[in-house]
C-alpha cells in the first residue's frame, strides 16, 4: 500500500508542476510507466486509483498558477488528461498479450500520430521557432568564425550551408525526424518496462505480469515486403534529382527516406543485441566500443546491416558461426 500512495503521490506532484509549467502536453510520457506498469501487471485498481490522482494535480497546478479556464485550454488539457490515461492502459494491455515488435509498434504509433497532430497544429510556431534556431546559431558560427584559424574555414562554411539547407527544407524531414525520435523514445519506454517488468512481475503480491509471448528485444525485425517501399523511396529520389518529381513527391519521398533509416537502424541495433547476447559480450559495453570505433558512422552502418538483413538474415549467419566456433553446442 506504501507503495501505491508513493505513486498517487508522485502523479499529484508532476501532473501540478507539468500543468504549472505549461508542459502539460508531456504528461502521458510520465504515466505510460507508472500507470502502465500497473495495466501489465493486470492490477486494475491500482490502475484506476493511479487514473484519478490526474485529475487533483491537474486541479492543484491550474489553481498554483492561476491558469485561464478558457474553452481552448480546457479542450487542450482533457485531450492530454485522455491519452495520460488511454495510453498506459493500451502499453500495459499489449505488455500482457503481444510481441517485442507489436508492443514496439503501437507505442510509436501513439507517440509518431500524437506528435504530428502537434507539429500540424503548432505549424507556424514551430516553423518561425526553426528559422530562428537556425539563424541564431549561424550567427554564433560567424561569431566564432572570427576567432579561429583560417584551417576550420571550410568546414565552417560547409557548416552553415547545411544549417541553411535544413532551414530552407525543414519540411522535407521533419516528419521523418518526427518519426525517428518516436521510434527511439518507445524503445527506450518499452525496454524499460519490460525490464522493470522483469525484476518486479508483481507489484501487491497477488497480480502477476507474464507474457510467454513477448521474446525480447533482439528478436525484433522489419517484414520482408517493406524493402519495396525502400526500393520506389529510393527511385522517386533520383528522379527528382535529375527531373524534379514535384514538391508534394519529394516532401513525401524524402521523410519517407527519412522514416525507413530509422526503421532499419533499428533493425541493425536489433542484430548487435543478438550477437552480443549470443556471443555472452557485455551489451551495454559492446554498444560503447561501436560507438566510440564508428562514431557518427554508427547510425548508417546499423541502418545498411539493418536494410541487408532482408536478404542476407544475419541472425540466422551468426547462429552458424557460433555453432562452428563452439561445436559443443551442437552436441
């Protein structure tokens, strides 16, 4: 029990200061693993009173902070205090019934839709926000420009002429870049979970998580039939390039370019923690050593492995290697 009114606690406290700070939007990223976790477990009531203790500290921030009760804002506020409750529910619903993959898939679904609504909603401001983003750190380029020696011209310059591409084109890869960090943030929320869930199936000594259908994260693979999509992606591209396929062909193309390099960085991500689970190496210092031997490199060559896989299954080719580097195994 002292552990539920620890998390009624925490809810009233964060929901206050999110909705004091005028941040209220992040909310459903706290209660996806509190409440979540509670949903995966099959505690309804803990679920249902962790669902209510929303409603004091959203009450409890307004009042701090003396916020409008217009029309906008309560329509804003119910929509978020919606998704900080369905959102937990259906992550801890899939944590009881499906797959790594499937558990993967809804979460960036909720977080890629939720953002875009956002992004579209929030259009001009963000649009003006890039701009001036961008213009400010250009001007602190040339700033610094002044300052150094005359070796890191050039890549000053290539600096800027990127910072003015990305500006001019913001379009052509938000949405992919959206997409991208959906994709890592639900990784890292389910990874979590499924950790958590792990050490502590239990959260009152009577409701159990256990999901013979989960598997784990190395398992995790694109389906075949989307290399196709790669395939016409990658043709509209160098279309473009010589023809100009149309403004409306190359925003879609390029985000989608965008989104399908992520999806295969994760494919490739997936692969190293199968090998380094199989091979029994340290995963968190096998993913150091990659980073710090490939660096920023590290991102294309996870996504080239990841895209390869498609062909190649090199899950399958490192089962083999290690069947003839330990043949004992195989006994």
């Amino acid at each position: 029990m002292s552990n539920l009114l620890t998390k009624i606690l925490f809810l009233i406290l964060i929901t206050a200061y999110l909705t004091g700070e005028g941040i209220f939007i992040l909310l459903p990223l706290v209660t996806v693993v509190v409440i979540g976790l509670s949903r995966a477990r099959n505690s309804w009531f803990c679920t249902t009173v962790l669902c209510t203790a929303l409603v004091p500290g959203f009450v409890l921030g307004a009042f701090i902070q003396s916020l409008p009760f217009t029309l906008e804002n309560l329509m804003m506020w119910s929509a978020t205090l919606l998704a900080s409750i369905l959102v937990p529910v259906s992550i801890g619903s899939a944590l009881r019934r499906y797959s790594w993959t499937q558990c993967l898939l809804l979460m960036t679904s909720l977080l890629f839709i939720s953002g875009t609504l956002l992004t579209m909603y929030f259009w001009e401001n963000l649009r003006k926000d890039i701009t001036i983003s961008v213009n400010a750190r250009i001007a602190e380029i040339k700033e610094l420009r002044k300052e150094e020696t005359n070796s890191s011209e050039d890549a000053n310059r290539t600096l800027i002429e990127g910072l003015k591409y990305l500006d001019y084109h913001w379009e052509d890869f938000h949405i992919g870049l959206l997409f991208g960090q959906s994709l890592i943030m639900a990784t890292i929320i389910i990874g979590w979970m499924v950790a958590r869930l792990r050490v502590l199936p239990t959260e009152d000594g009577l409701h159990y998580w256990e999901n013979p259908r989960l598997g784990s994260f190395s398992q995790v693979r694109t389906p075949d039939y989307l290399v196709w999509l790669a395939i016409v992606t990658a043709v509209i591209l160098i279309y473009d390039q010589h023809y100009n396929a149309g403004e409306l062909f190359r925003i879609i193309s390029r985000n989608t370019a965008v989104i399908l390099s992520f999806i295969y960085w994760l494919n490739g991500l997936s692969i190293l923690t199968f090998c380094a689970f199989l091979f029994q190496w340290n995963i968190l210092l096998t993913l150091v050593l990659v980073l710090f031997v490939f660096g920023i490199w590290t991102f294309p060559i996870l996504a080239v492995f990841g895209f390869f896989d498609t062909w190649w299954d090199f899950r399958n080719a490192l089962v083999k290697l290690y069947i003839r580097l330990h043949p004992e195994t195989n006994t």
